[in-house]
C-alpha cells in the first residue's frame, strides 16, 4: 500500500497523552500496596483499558485519509478501514474549501482546507456512499477530504497526488 495523504497525527497526540497518564495511574495503583486490594483492582481495570486505547489510537494514526493498492484507490473516512474505489474511476484531486467540523477561536464553525476527489460521471454507482462525516463526505460523484483530519494541504500536495494517480492509472495498463 502507498501512503498518499496521511492521517493528521496532532489530535491523536493529544490523545495518546491523557491515555498515556493513565497507563501510569493504573501501573502505580497496581505496584503501590497502600490502595490495598480494591486499588489493584481499579488499576489493573485502569491499565488494561488505557493499553486497549493506546493500542487502538496507534491503529488509528496509522490510517492514511487516501492510499493506493493494486488498481484501487483506498479511501479512509471511517474510524477503520478503507472503502476501495477502481483507480479507472477516478479522475483527479483539487483543492476545496468546507466546514473543519471544529469551531474556530470564538465558537463559530470553522473553515478548513479540503482534499475534494472527481469521480467519473459515468460511475453512477460510485456517486454516494456513508462515511463518518467529522472526516468528509462522499457525494454526487465527489469524495470531500476535511484538512482537519489530513496531513497538511497545498498546490504542492495536490500536484503530487495527481502524479502519482497518473503514474499509478499508466501502471495499470
């Protein structure tokens, strides 16, 4: 698989503190006698679900918004796994603009950059499909990428996407 836009790490980051602080709460309630049995408990109950959440958050970092395998694209609007869309289908990426699904500094929806994919007309088939939409929407034959939730976007990014679905369609044939 070829990593074409990447997930947004910083949100994540955030996250995997606060389940980080916890680790260390359950560890210390589980090593430290004076919390007697019921602190075992509770800090063994702590650890295990802080571990199960870390483990999941590194899942979730991992995921990329668009990869490319074989003759699909790989499309990741989904806490997990990615809806597979033929590479013939698609017809380029640009630049948009939509809501961040996050409020600016004084409460008002917020603006973010967006990564919007073309989709042939003629793959009515393809035109909708449900997505989580904190990370985009897919409708009317395009895929709407929020910038919240990628790695950052520019003209340079898009150029380089456009070139490696050009590269990737001429491998294909």
């Amino acid at each position: 698989m070829q990593r074409w836009l990447k997930n947004n790490k910083r949100p994540f980051h955030l996250v995997s503190g606060l389940g980080s602080g916890f680790l260390v709460l359950g560890i210390l309630l589980v090593c430290i006698p004076i919390f007697g049995f019921t602190g075992f408990i509770a800090g063994t109950i702590i650890l295990v679900m802080s571990t199960l959440a870390l483990i999941g958050l590194q899942l979730l970092m991992r995921q990329s918004r668009l990869a490319w395998q074989g003759e699909d694209l790989l499309v990741g609007l989904d806490w997990f796994g990615y809806q597979r869309v033929p590479l013939e289908i698609v017809e380029c990426f640009f630049i948009g603009q939509g809501a961040s699904m996050m409020p600016d500094e004084e409460g008002n929806p917020g603006e973010a950059v967006t990564v919007v994919v073309r989709l042939a007309d003629a793959a009515k088939d393809w035109h909708r499909r449900d997505v989580n939409p904190k990370f985009g929407q897919w409708c009317d034959g395009y895929i709407t990428i929020r910038g919240t939730w990628s790695e950052p976007l520019d003209g340079d990014k898009l150029k380089e996407m456009n070139a490696l679905l050009l590269a990737a369609k001429k491998r294909g044939k």
